[in-house]
C-alpha cells in the first residue's frame, strides 16, 4: 500500500489542489487571481492557504502597491517536491 | 469508485495549470476574420497600385519610394492601419465573448502576459521597419513585417494555445523567402496575413472553439 501513502492529504481538497497546480506552473499569484480562478469565496481561500502555509508547502508575502495591500503566494521547495509526489501517486492510482 | 476522483483530481490539477499560465480564449473565427480583412486590404492595394502604374506595380517596394510619390505610399499606409486595427477589435471583441461564455475573465494576468510578449518583438519590428524606410529600404518592409509578426506569435505562444507557435514559424519561414523576391511584398502579405491567418483561424476554431 505504498501507493496510497505519497497521496498527500494536504492536497485533498479541490481548491487547495487548485492553488497548487496554479502556483507549480506561475512564479507567484495574488490573492485575487487564485480566487477569480477556483471561484472561492475569501474566507473559503484564505483558509485553505493558511493550512498549505502551515505545511510550509507556500509561501505568503504581503507588500503594498501604491496604497493598497497585496498578498502574493508562491510554492516552496517542498510544496514543488510534495506536489509532485502526489500527482505521480495520483497517475499511478488511475493506472497511467 | 475511488480512482474516478482521482481521476477529477488530475484534471483539476490540469485545468487550473493551463487556465492560469496560458489565455486559452484567444478565438480562432478572429484569425478567419483578420485573413479575410488582410485579403481585402491587399486587393484594395494591388487595385491601387494597378490604377497608379500598370506596369510598373511589381516594382513596388523596389527601392523606389519616389516612384509613386507619397500620395500613394500614404494611402497603403492607410489601408494597412484600417486592416490592423479591425483586426485586433474583432480579435477583442471575440475573446471577450469566449471568454465570457467560459466564466474567464479577458485582462487577467495570462492575457496581460500574452499581449506585453507579443508586443515586444512587434514594436521592435515596427521600429525596425520605420528604419528601413527611412533609408529607402522599402522592398525589406514587407519580409520585414512577416518575419517579427512570426517572432512575436513564436514568443507569445507560450502564454497562450500552442498552435500559435506554428504559424509564427510559418510567419517567419514566408518571410525569409521573400526577402528573395523583392517587389513581391504585396502576394507574401497576402499569403501570411491572409492566408495563413485563415488556415490557422480555422484550425484553431475546429480544435477548441467548436467542442465549447
């Protein structure tokens, strides 16, 4: 059963899948792009990044452009390794 | 039961990786419609042309701006501004739609992405070209315009479909072969912006916009 095991649960849930796959394939995205793209509502994403956060799987900025505060998130080594142990768990499970 | 939500996974995890790095509502009728506009705008040239000299219209883009005097060279710098112009609005407008229609919205920052590396090679070929005119080099204005036109698509096809990159390349091979048949200019934009932009136009709308 070490297939099931590189299923990370971390990655279970629809949007925090979602805020992976964005961030593997962009350098950084604010918080305003990952929510116009999964169609979350705030307090729904911001609880999701803050759990990806604590697993130190990304990493969170916050900076002000012009007057308005900014928060940008990017994936960290180990967010990138982990993801892609579990989309490889994942294609392996479907038999691909 | 389980391996199907694996297998949403992996097509979630897909989704959101191309929707979020490439502008994938680029529409493929708006490449129809620019060749069919680019088509018009040459025959209205060519007429132009035809009117002014008849048989001296081949040596047009020859290194012979005086020949025809600026009246003309203005008017084909009108029609080509009309042709760019619609273009790009019936390309506007026909994303907007596509991209409405799939929840998307137009300027997010893959569509931002698209148009700054598009643009880049394009002004400097558009810079390039005002330079060749400058010192008479009409007859490389129009290998010229062909080839950074390919060199723009080639560099903005990473930010949007990939089929894009194709006809970059087919932009840039037509253009290096007419840099050979100078005084020709006029059949090889009808070929790349015409004619390429319709095979391609349509390629485009076949693969993506007719399954949505």
């Amino acid at each position: 059963m070490s297939l099931i095991d590189n299923i990370n649960k971390a990655f279970d849930h629809r949007i925090r899948l979602g805020i992976m796959s964005i961030l593997m394939v962009n350098d950084y995205a604010d918080f305003n792009m990952l929510k116009e793209l999964l169609g979350a509502t705030d307090g729904n994403l911001a609880s999701h990044t803050k759990a990806l956060e604590k697993e130190d799987y990304i990493k969170v900025e916050k900076q002000f452009i012009g007057r308005k505060p900014n928060t940008r998130y990017s994936t960290t080594p180990l967010g990138k390794k982990e993801f892609q142990k579990h989309i490889d768990a994942l294609e392996k499970l479907i038999g691909k | 039961m389980e391996s199907n939500k694996y297998l949403e996974d992996i097509s979630e995890i897909k989704n959101m990786m191309s929707r979020s790095s490439r502008f994938i509502s680029l529409s493929g009728l708006s490449g129809i419609l620019a060749g069919v506009y680019a088509l018009i705008g040459a025959a209205v040239a060519y007429g132009k042309l035809k009117a002014v000299s008849t048989e001296n219209y081949n040596n047009f883009s020859g290194r012979s701006s005086e020949l025809f005097g600026s009246q003309l060279i203005n008017e084909l710098i009108v029609i080509a501004l009309v042709v760019v112009v619609l273009a790009i609005l019936t390309g506007i407008i026909l994303s907007y739609r596509k991209a409405s229609k799939s929840g998307e919205k137009v300027w997010n920052s893959a569509s931002r992405r698209l148009v700054l590396n598009f643009l880049i090679p394009l002004a400097a070929g558009g810079i390039f070209c005002l330079v060749l005119l400058q010192y008479g080099y009409t007859g490389l204005v129009a290998p010229a315009t062909l080839v950074f036109y390919g060199l723009a698509c080639v560099n903005a096809s990473k930010y949007t479909l990939g089929d894009v990159r194709y006809m970059g390349l087919a932009f840039i091979i037509i253009g290096l072969i007419s840099t050979q048949f100078i005084g020709y200019g006029l059949y090889f934009w009808a070929l790349g912006f015409g004619v390429f932009h319709i095979i391609y136009g349509a390629m485009m709308y076949f693969k993506y916009d007719r399954k949505s």
